[in-house]
C-alpha cells in the first residue's frame, strides 16, 4: 500500500465521518473524527477476530504498518505547530508570558516527576513489570499538553480570549520541556550516558531559539520585499520547514523551533496589516494557514483513532486504564497547583480563584498526536511487555483526554465561569455591606 492509497482512505474517512456528524451527530469535528475512527477500527478487529478472512486480514496487516511515527514527526508536525503559533494572540501572550512561563516549564517537570511517582506506586500494588525511571519516563510522554489537540478543538469552543491564549501558548511551549524531559529519562532507562537535564534542556531550547531567530529574522527580510501572497506563503513554509531540520539535525528541539517561527511570522504580518489590506485583500495567507492546519488536524485525528490497528493489548489492561487516568489527572492537578501559588494570586489571569484556574487547566489539558509517538519511540529501549504497558498508557491516555475530556471542557469552563461570577459578586456585596 502506497502513500496515495493512505490518503485516499484517510480522505474518504474524514469526509464520511464530518457528514454523518454535520447531519445527525453534532460533535466538535475533531472529536468526531477520533471518535468514529476508534469505533471503525474496533469495528473493524471485531469481524476480523470472529470472521477471519485474507483480504480484511491483508487489508489491516496493510494499514497498521503504516508509520505514524515518521509521518508526525519527521514530516507534519512542523507545519501544524507553526500554524497554530501564528494564531496565538500576542498581546493576550505578551500580558500573560509569566503564568505561560511557569506553567510550561514548571508544571510538565513537577507533573512528570508526581506522574511517575504515582504510576510506579500503583504498578507496586498491581506487580506491573516497570521501574521508577519508566514510570517518569512515562510521565515525560504524557504530561505536555498538545498544541495540535489544544490549538485544535479549544479554538472551536468559544473560550474567552484570555483563557485560550493561556491554554494555547502553555501547550505550544511545554513540548519543549516535555522532550527534553523525555530525552534525559529516555537515556536512563537505555543507558546511554545522557546523565545531565540541564545540558540537554539548555541544548534543545536555546539552540532552537538560535536557529529559529536567524532563520526567521533572514527570511523575514524577504517577507517585506515581496507583495505577491503567494510568495509570502512559500517564504513562510521555507522559514518553519527549514528551521526544524536544522534544529533535527543539531539535536535542538523542532518543536519549540517551530513555534518560534510562527509566533514570528504572527508578528511580521501584523506589522504589515495595512499594507497587507493593499495586496491581499482576501488574506491569501492566513486562509492557507488556516485550510492547511485543518486538513492535517483532521488527517492526524483520524489517525490517532485508526492507530488502534497497530497496538497490541497488554496482558496488564485491567490495571493500566485507571492508573493511567487517574494518575494523568492527578500529577496534572498538583503540577498546575503548585506553579500557580508560584505564580501568586493576582498574577492569575481572569480574576479566576486558585482552584477555579487550577481546575480549569487541569481539565483542558489534552494529549494527542505527539505523546503517541514518543511513546512508538520507546521500542527496543524497553522490554516487549513493558513497551505495551508504555503504548497503552499513552493510547488510554490520548482517548480519555480528546474525547471525555475534550466533550465537557467547555461545559466545565460555563460552571466555573458561573461560579466565579458568583464569588465575584459575593465579594462586591460583602465590600459594600463592610463601606
């Protein structure tokens, strides 16, 4: 099965499944196509298993060979992350760059580390074949947020600015944290040496920030002498695509490279409104970015669903589903407590309480794409038994968080939204009754 036959399944899917919800359904789109995926797939296994036959069979030997790994990292992730960088709102960022700091980098370290705590506690109760450094390594896999996720279905919920742009740039940054994270516990548990978080942390972000200011800055030169949007779009895929294999190749994080590029396109086409208003009155460039982060969102959801195909269950299942739900929840709700009374009360933004904040990023923090693959990357640096224990984590993991998690966050974002109107006004009448 060649690449074409992939995306001409992959299209298909994406446009049954968006039909059948606009009709009868009603989700938010990503969840949908996650959602119909996973139950197509399952589907799919099912009649395999009770009616074997060679071309189902074939047909799934087929397509779960498929490498979602290469494919996410190697080919669209950069493209995606610069997308939705250049739709950050700077000055809500700019306003808020304090909390995005603390929580993209604070809370992923303090959320891996209490998630492997917690993890390896349970797997002692349930005799799990896993040690403490695969438990945090597990931690690293699923504690950041994903931008593609976040910037992909939080965008469609009518979120306040405020709130999104939080929510949005913590997980456009804390990839960074999370992979150097992952790296450091990686090399632990393969033994390879790489002994010092702090070398590989400065590594991948400063180097990535180098890379991605000189290249942006250079083809950001060429943005101002062109008029024609076309080639400002081919300016800015060179700018993204050509800063992550460079940071690739140097081993820098391409994730935060990525971002960087975008947020600094964001900032040259704002420079150029006006003029821009001139040249491209039907804002050729931000439809591209916008038509183009959407077909690779959908094909990435669709893939996440499909790729139950290619995991095999763990013996240990029973166990791993509620520790792997309670302990994300959990370590993300500590990680976010603690950076937050860092942070200090009226540095919170929206005038939200600590644990109004608190719950409110606990419960948008989504997985996807990203934590996927890192976990794919784990094969043969641990044993078959406990790469399933790791696959599966991250696979519960992702589907509880996309679709539990991502179908009532904007339900749960109205009650705390009421409740704190209520305190608020609770704490006008008590200032007036005291005047």
């Amino acid at each position: 099965m060649n690449i074409m036959d992939y995306l001409i399944i992959m299209l298909a899917m994406i446009v049954i499944i968006n039909i059948i919800n606009e009709k009868w359904i009603h989700l938010q789109s990503d969840i949908a196509l996650i959602l119909f995926s996973l139950i197509f797939s399952t589907v799919c296994i099912g009649i395999n298993a009770l009616l074997p036959g060679r071309p189902l069979s074939d047909a799934l030997q087929q397509f779960s060979g498929f490498e979602f790994e290469a494919y996410l990292i190697d080919t669209v992730l950069c493209f995606m992350l610069f997308a939705g960088a250049s739709k950050v709102n700077l000055r809500k960022f700019r306003q808020n760059i304090k909390a995005i700091s603390l929580l993209a980098l604070l809370t992923t370290v303090v959320s891996s580390l209490l998630y492997g705590i917690l993890f390896w506690g349970a797997a002692i109760i349930f005799r799990l074949p896993v040690d403490i450094w695969i438990c945090i390594l597990l931690g690293c896999i699923v504690s950041p947020t994903d931008p593609i996720a976040a910037t992909g279905i939080l965008n469609k919920l009518n979120l306040s600015k405020n709130v999104t742009s939080v929510i949005e740039s913590e997980s456009l940054f804390n990839d960074g944290t999370g992979v150097a994270l992952f790296v450091f516990f990686k090399s632990i548990v393969g033994h390879s040496g790489e002994n010092n978080f702090l070398v590989v942390m400065l590594k991948e972000v400063l180097g990535a920030l180098a890379v991605a200011a000189v290249v942006s800055f250079l083809l950001g030169r060429l943005v101002k002498l062109t008029k024609k949007p076309i080639q400002q779009i081919l300016i800015s895929v060179l700018d993204v695509a050509l800063s992550y294999v460079i940071c690739e190749h140097f081993g820098f994080s391409g994730v935060i490279a990525s971002v960087i590029c975008g947020m600094y396109f964001a900032y040259i086409m704002e420079g150029q409104e006006r003029k821009r208003m001139v040249y491209d009155p039907n804002n050729l460039y931000n439809d591209f970015w916008d038509i183009l982060d959407s077909i690779l969102n959908a094909i990435l959801f669709v893939m996440i669903g499909i790729s139950v195909l290619n995991i095999n269950i763990s013996a240990y299942i029973m166990a791993v589903v509620p520790i792997a739900i309670l302990a994300v929840i959990l370590s993300r709700f500590m990680g976010v407590g603690i950076s937050t009374m860092l942070l200090g009360r009226n540095k919170i933004p929206s005038s939200y309480s600590l644990m109004e904040f608190v719950s409110l990023m606990t419960w948008s923090a989504l997985k996807g794409g990203l934590s996927l693959a890192l976990a794919m990357s784990t094969k043969g640096i641990v044993s078959p038994d406990q790469y399933l224990i790791v696959l599966n984590t991250a696979y519960i993991t992702i589907i509880f968080t996309v679709i539990v998690q991502g179908l009532t966050v904007k339900k749960g974002y109205l009650l705390i939204e009421k409740h704190k109107a209520g305190r608020l006004r609770k704490q006008s009448d008590d200032s007036l009754l005291r005047g």
